[in-house]
C-alpha cells in the first residue's frame, strides 16, 4: 500500500490504516500542509497483493487517483468498483471492492 500527494507545495499524505471487510479493502487517508494542518489534497493510492507464487487467477492490483475530495481515475483488476468518500478535511475513506483476501479486519 502506498499513498502520494500531488501538490507542488510540501502536501504529504498517509494512510493511516487499512484492512479488509469481507474481499473489499478499506483504506483510510490523511493529508496535511507543511507543519502538519490537515489540507485537502489530490493524491493517487497503489494496493498490491501477493503471498509467495499464488495459484492461477488469484491476486489483485488497484490504482486509485482522488483530485479535489472525488475519485478522478482508478482502476481495479477485478473489475469491482472503487469508491472514496471524503470523512473531514484531508481525511478520506477508499473502498476497492473485491480485492482483499478475505482474512482481515481494519488495523
């Protein structure tokens, strides 16, 4: 899991938690300014999963684009939907269904 700003003035984002509800896979985000004020920001979101040499058809690839608190781009290898929901200020809700594996709550 990995989180990017696009901003050219020091935003930075971070993904605060993420786990799985049921085989969608939450991700929560949290963007700042400089010095740490929490600032909406576009910022693109990359999920992978793998474990070891997976069976044929098994595992999941997600790209997620969020560009003034809406979703911009996104895709998701099964074809499942991905939604974001802004929760506050540069705090934002991803959910890329189908991906997780299933095992896993939010951390």
């Amino acid at each position: 899991m990995h989180v990017t700003a696009v901003a050219k003035d020091g935003r930075f984002c971070e993904i605060v938690r993420w786990g799985s509800s049921g085989v969608d896979e939450i991700v929560d985000v949290q963007c700042f300014q400089p010095g740490g004020v929490p600032a909406d920001t576009p910022f693109t979101v990359l999920w992978t999963v793998s474990s070891g040499v997976l069976p044929p058809g098994v595992g999941a690839y997600a790209s997620i684009q969020v560009t003034s608190g809406l979703l911009a781009q996104s895709y998701n290898s099964t074809g499942a939907g991905v939604t974001v929901t802004p929760v506050s200020t540069g705090i934002y809700l991803l959910r890329v269904a189908g991906v997780g594996l299933g095992t896993g709550v939010l951390a």
